[in-house]
C-alpha cells in the first residue's frame, strides 16, 4: 500500500477535503492524523485492540504487540 502526506492549515475544512478526496479515484481511505496530539493515535489503537478483541481476532493481536516490539526504533 502507497500513502499520501498532505499537511493543511489550521483553518482548513478537514471533513470538506476528504469528501472531495474520497471522490478521486484510486483511494480508497483517508486517515487524519493530528501531530500535535499524539493522544488521538493512542486512542485509535486502543479502538483497534477492542474491536480485535470482540471479533475473537486473537492473533493479529498479539502480531500487532509483538511487532511494535521488535521493532528497530533507534533512540534519540
């Protein structure tokens, strides 16, 4: 999968973007991401576990788990 950055001004009308965004053809999901509140993906990733979690996804789970930690992040 291939993503798409796209940094807008504060004052821009997110939910209009996307409407039009969704429209062009080849994509298939838009994901705001807030870099000033890290919180918000936190959040997000707990959704996941628990929606996970409901369906009896058991192994994507512990995939997911274990991928963040062995991941290679180097420290700062």
């Amino acid at each position: 999968m291939k993503s798409l950055k796209i940094n807008i001004e504060e004052n821009a009308d997110i939910e209009k973007i996307k409407e039009l965004l969704l429209q062009v053809k080849g994509i298939s999901s838009i994901e705001i991401i807030d870099d000033e509140n890290p919180e918000s993906e936190l959040k997000k990733a707990f959704n996941k576990t628990k929606e996970q979690f409901k369906k009896g996804d058991y192994e994507t789970v512990v995939n997911d788990i274990f991928d963040i930690l062995t991941k290679n992040n180097p420290k700062k």
